[in-house]
C-alpha cells in the first residue's frame, strides 16, 4: 500500500487506539471544540490538545481557555494568521518530525470547517489524522432556546444549510429558497450579513411570515445575545442588533409547537427493553387506525 492510501486508510478507521498506535510520521487530529464555551469540549478533544506538540486554534472562534489543556512548551499557532500553504507546511514538519499536531476548528469539524483539503493533504503527506466531533452551533442554540428541533407530526427532519451568494454559490437547486419549500426546521449558518435575502428566499419557499424564528449571536460566549421573532420581523430583528457574524437562525414550526406525545414513551409501546401496558396498547391501536 502506497503511503498516501495507508493514511486514507487511517481516516476510514480512525479511533483513539488507532490513533495511538500511529507511526513516527506524525499525527493531526482535527478536533471539534464546540461553539465557544470551554467547557463544552468533549474529553475526547481535551485529551487531543493535552497530547498535542503543536496546537492551531482561531481565537475568534474559541474561548482561550480551551489552551489550558495544551501541555507547557507546546508551541500555540493562531489559524487566523494562517494560509492553507502554512497551516500545511506544519503538517509536513509533523511527517518529517513525527510531530502530533491538534488543529482546533469550532463546532463540529465537518461542518463548514474547510477541513476536507486538510485531510486531504495529510493523506498526501502520509500524516497519520483523527477528527474528534464538536457540538456544533445548531445543537448548541437549540440547547439554549430549550426547543427540540424535531417534534412528532410537526418536523421529522432537519436542514442544515446557508444562504447562497458571495464567495460561496450554492450547488444547483441548493437555495434556501428550495430547502424552504419543506417546511420543516432549518439551521441557517453563515448568512446574518444578508438577512434581507435570507427573508426573501425563506417566503418565496413558502413559509407564512408567522413562523418562528431563533437568532443567535456568539451562542455560549459571554457575549451571547438570543433573541425570538418571526420570518416577518427577521430583518428589522438582525439590523436592530446590527448583526453579521457568529451568528445562527433556527427556523421552523417546531420552535413553538408541542406536536403529538412520542410514541417511543407511551406506555403502550414496547421495546427490547419494556413491556407494554395493556390498555396502553388498546388506546395507542385505536389511536393509529382512527388516525
Ligand atoms: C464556518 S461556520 C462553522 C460551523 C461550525 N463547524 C459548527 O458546527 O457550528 C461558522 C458559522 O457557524 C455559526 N456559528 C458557529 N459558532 C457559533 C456561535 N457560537 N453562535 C452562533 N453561531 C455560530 C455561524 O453561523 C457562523 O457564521
């Protein structure tokens, strides 16, 4: 096996032992540091930058005291300083020095992280990677407004998205405007500088201006602002606050509605787990077949 593809290989397979086990080629481990707050790094990712003879983090994007966990004399890179070039060119003195690198992004790494043509290059170096997940900024706003996102009967699904234009186009048939026609919970990330177009696409999709809508900024940062409006009152909303970064809107029916009682926790319902109560059963039945 080619060293390029052994370290693809490593990717596919990828767990703390394997990690472990890497060669003196060097490792980066890619690690989900949540949307900010410190103590919302997982052990996992402690471990990762406790381990670590290199940490590249962005300090917009993370609270320092994620660095508490580095050890002493670890040499401490800003990201933000960095090009793609000079990020890599730590990863090649990782493989030629068999250094361990932790390359801190924010949220969960898979998400808009630009972490793909990292891994990418790594494989090409014969770097040994890991990715440690993050709580992403979705999971973290919906924790603070207290709303689940998928509620039975009203949204089963949802879309994790952000508004076209700029730098980035969205892929044919992408738009906000067509993820919108589900109306279902959406996650737009990436888009509060353009909150006119934002409303625009998310009517033309087809909700009514009086669904519910969640903004927030600088989510579990001192910082923190949340606040509640409609599709109808979005723009005004995020202009008052003059609001265009670090920003996130969940939107949908979900945000203020109780929908049906699940069924997995009615006592009519059994499991490998739990058996049914009778009569429980014989009301869920009669429920199911008059539905
Ligand atoms: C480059 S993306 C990274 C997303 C990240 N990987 C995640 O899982 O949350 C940056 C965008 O994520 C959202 N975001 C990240 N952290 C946030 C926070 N603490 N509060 C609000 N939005 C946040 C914003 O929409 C921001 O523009």
């Amino acid at each position: 096996m080619s060293e390029a593809a052994d370290a693809a290989a490593a990717v596919d397979t990828a767990d703390t032992s394997a990690a472990a086990d890497a060669p003196a080629r060097g490792r980066v481990t890619f690690v989900g540091a949540g949307p900010g707050a410190s103590d919302l790094l997982t052990f996992r990712a402690a471990r990762a930058i406790a381990d670590a003879d290199v940490v590249i983090w962005a300090a917009s994007l993370v609270q320092a005291e994620v660095l508490e966990h580095a050890r002493e004399g670890a040499e401490i890179l800003d990201s933000a300083r960095m090009s793609l070039e000079q990020v890599v060119a730590v990863y090649e003195r990782a493989a030629a020095e068999g250094l361990k690198v932790a390359r801190i992004h924010s949220g969960d790494p898979a998400l808009w992280g630009g972490t793909q043509e990292q891994i990418d290059r790594c494989a090409e170096l014969g770097v040994a990677v890991e990715v440690v997940p993050g709580v992403s900024s979705f999971s973290a706003v919906a924790a603070i407004a207290q709303r689940e996102l998928t509620i039975p009967e009203v949204a089963q699904s949802v879309i994790l998205t952000r508004l076209g234009g700029g730098k980035t186009p969205m892929p044919p048939g992408e738009e906000v405007r067509e993820f919108a026609r589900h109306g279902t919970t959406m996650a737009l990330f990436l888009s509060a500088a353009r909150s006119g177009q934002l409303t625009q696409e998310l009517l033309e999709g087809g909700y009514p201006t009086s669904t519910p809508v969640v903004i927030a900024y600088q989510a579990t940062w001192p910082e923190e602002l949340i606040l509640r409006c409609t599709i109808g009152t979005l723009e005004e909303t995020v202009k008052e606050h003059r609001l265009w970064k670090h920003t996130l809107f969940l939107v949908g029916p979900a945000l203020s509605s109780s929908g049906t009682r699940s069924h997995l926790y009615h006592p009519g319902h059994f499991h490998g787990f739990r058996k049914a109560d009778r009569a429980a059963r014989a009301e869920l039945r009669a429920q199911r077949s008059g539905s």
